[in-house]
C-alpha cells in the first residue's frame, strides 16, 4: 500500500483537519495562516473558504476566503505552479467570484 506523502501545510497545521473535525475554530485557521509562510496564507484561506461553503454553509465567508487565496502572493507568485492554487482559481470561476 502506498500511503501519500503530507504536504508540509497540512504537517504543520493540524488546524485544518480539527476544523472540519470540530475540535477547533475558524479563528485558530485564520491565526495560523496569518502567522506563518505566504504558502500558509494560501492555503488557511483556501480551506477556511471550503470549510465556510460546504461545512458551516456561508457562502458570503467562503467567498471572501477563497478569493483571498485566488489573490494571495503565494497564488499569484511562487505558488502559480501548485494545482492547488488552480483548484482555488478555478473554483471561484464556477463560483462566478472572479
């Protein structure tokens, strides 16, 4: 069995899993993210606005996560070539929040 390799976000937050899980706020993802790395940026908005949409049912908050993580310096820098910044691109597209 192959097990996948965790990206050093999700080692690094353990916030991401205890959101969903219910062990933890939006505000310790916010904070995390706030906190570390341009990456880090990214991917705490990316999740928080997954979160917002399909856990907590805001679709104002996911809207502003997620395309604060379209904008991010990561996403529109170094990050260009990390799908998931095109995962956070082209869902605000079908979102129309571009």
């Amino acid at each position: 069995m192959v097990i996948p390799q965790l990206t050093p976000f999700i080692v690094r937050q353990p916030f991401v899993y205890q959101l969903f899980q219910g062990s933890a706020k939006e505000y310790d993802l916010a904070n995390a993210g706030e906190s570390s790395s341009a990456k880090d940026y990214f991917y705490a908005q990316f999740y928080l606005g997954l979160f917002c949409e399909a856990a907590v049912n805001e679709p104002s908050k996911a809207r502003l996560y997620m395309t604060n993580a379209v904008q991010s310096d990561y996403a529109r820098g170094s990050g260009k070539g990390d799908y998931m910044t095109d995962v956070a691109r082209v869902h605000c597209q079908v979102r129309g929040w571009t």
